[in-house]
C-alpha cells in the first residue's frame, strides 16, 4: 500500500472498526459529504495532485469541497477458520492416537476411528473431541 499512497497522494486505508454515524449506527463509510449542498447532485473522490488533498467533487458543475478524512471506504474483513478443516486426514495412520469402533464413520460406514482432544479456538467450547475415519481413502472429520 505504500507505493498506492505516493500514487494517489491520499492514503486508502482500511480500519478494524467502521465509525459510528451522527445517528448512532455503524456504516463501512467514514463520515463524509455525498451531495452538492447547493444542486443536491453526487458528490464523488478526486485529487487535487497539486496540493495533495482528497476532495469531493460534483460531476455536473464546478462545486468541490475538501474531505474531512483522507479514508474513502472501510473494509472490515473477519474470517472464521472451520476447525475441522485443519485437521489433516493422515492422522488417522497416527499408531500413538487411540482408536474407538463406538463412533463409527457417518460417510462411509468405517466402524473405526482415531480420537483426540484438543483446545477450541471459541471461548465457549473449552475442550472438544475430534474424531478420523481410519478406512483407506476415506480420512472424514467430525465432533461431536
């Protein structure tokens, strides 16, 4: 992002948290003008290269003001990880891990299983059993 920023000499930058609005709710938009105050049009980003600044322009007459906040859009990216996804299937090859036929395969049928336990990555599942069909070709995942 830094070769971006000496490009369009304004910073685009994305926050972790979105701002509040004047009404209390949030908006992925930093608070900023979005209509001309005297033709009521669309007011949209443009540069001034020459000094450098972030302004809002109309694109139907000659009216522009200066941002308040350099940030034209905010992202918030949150990704949830399926824990059973990071869970390789060759596991279940592992001779150290204990085995059950109690919980047979619910894909393939495979009364066998290898088991373990392991820490949540949520606060409210503290500790959890995770089970590998040990049948050739297999390799299913599940909790229960």
């Amino acid at each position: 992002m830094e070769g971006r920023e000496e490009e369009f000499g304004f910073d685009i930058r994305l926050y972790p948290y979105p701002k509040e609005s004047q009404s209390g709710s949030q908006s992925p938009f930093p608070s900023s003008p979005t209509t001309n105050t005297l033709s009521n049009n669309m007011l949209y980003p443009k540069e001034d290269k020459e000094n450098r600044i972030l302004l809002y322009a109309c694109r139907n007459c000659d009216y522009q003001q200066e941002a308040d906040n350099s940030c034209i859009y905010v992202n918030k990216i949150t990704h949830e990880v399926d824990e059973l996804t990071q869970i390789i299937a060759d596991v279940s090859q592992d001779p150290t891990l204990p085995r059950t036929e109690d919980h047979p395969c619910q894909k393939c049928g495979h009364k066998e299983a290898v088991f373990f336990q392991s820490h949540s990555a949520r606060a409210e599942d503290a500790m959890r059993l995770y089970y590998v069909c040990t049948a050739p070709h297999c390799g299913h995942r599940w909790t229960e």
